[in-house]
C-alpha cells in the first residue's frame, strides 16, 4: 500500500472526518460504508441571476466501492440518497466523488 492510500484510509477511518454510510448498488446488497460528507453550497451563474443552492456530495473509497453509478443508493444518519450523474475519481484513483440527491 502507497502512503497516499494509507493516508486516505486515516482520514476515513478519522471520526471527526469519516462516517459510516449504507451504500446500495442498484439490485446489490446494502454495504456498510465509510464516507466523507461535503455539503457545499453552490453559486450557480442563470442569465442576470444567481442561484444559490445547497448541494450533497460525499467522497467514497474505490477500495470499497469499485464503481458506483447513478441510481445507487447511500443512507446517511436515516437519510436516503440517490447518487446523480458521474462520479469522478481523484487524481490517484482511490476516491470517488459523487453528487447525491434526495430519494
């Protein structure tokens, strides 16, 4: 294992960063999960106008989820989300990130 990788695997497993999640691949098993949230707002540019908009994205680790699609399923503290669009892997290939929306 690279120091990159060992590195991802302590701020996973960190409390104040990483939180367990149930991850459900369309027709799959619910998995037990580590993630780590980011709820960014987002500033989007509509003509003359700003949107403003409150957004859910969390990082997943390859190592547990080899390749997560749109449709899937992540339960955060009872809360359902579906994940939505591409997710999108780090430069080192160990983390996706995916956008998520209610269910």
């Amino acid at each position: 294992m690279n120091v990159f990788a060992s590195t991802v695997d302590l701020l996973f497993a960190d409390p104040n960063i990483g939180r367990d999640a149930v991850y459900v691949a369309e027709g799959g098993a619910p998995q037990l999960v580590r993630i780590v949230a980011r709820r960014a707002d987002a500033i989007t540019d509509f003509g003359d106008a700003r949107l403003w908009t409150e957004t859910t994205q969390i990082d997943l680790r390859v190592s547990e989820v080899a390749n997560p699609r749109a449709g899937d399923r992540v339960e955060i503290d009872g809360d359902a989300f579906l994940i939505q669009g591409e997710p999108v892997r780090d430069r080192e290939r160990l983390v996706w990130t995916v956008d998520l929306r209610p269910a």
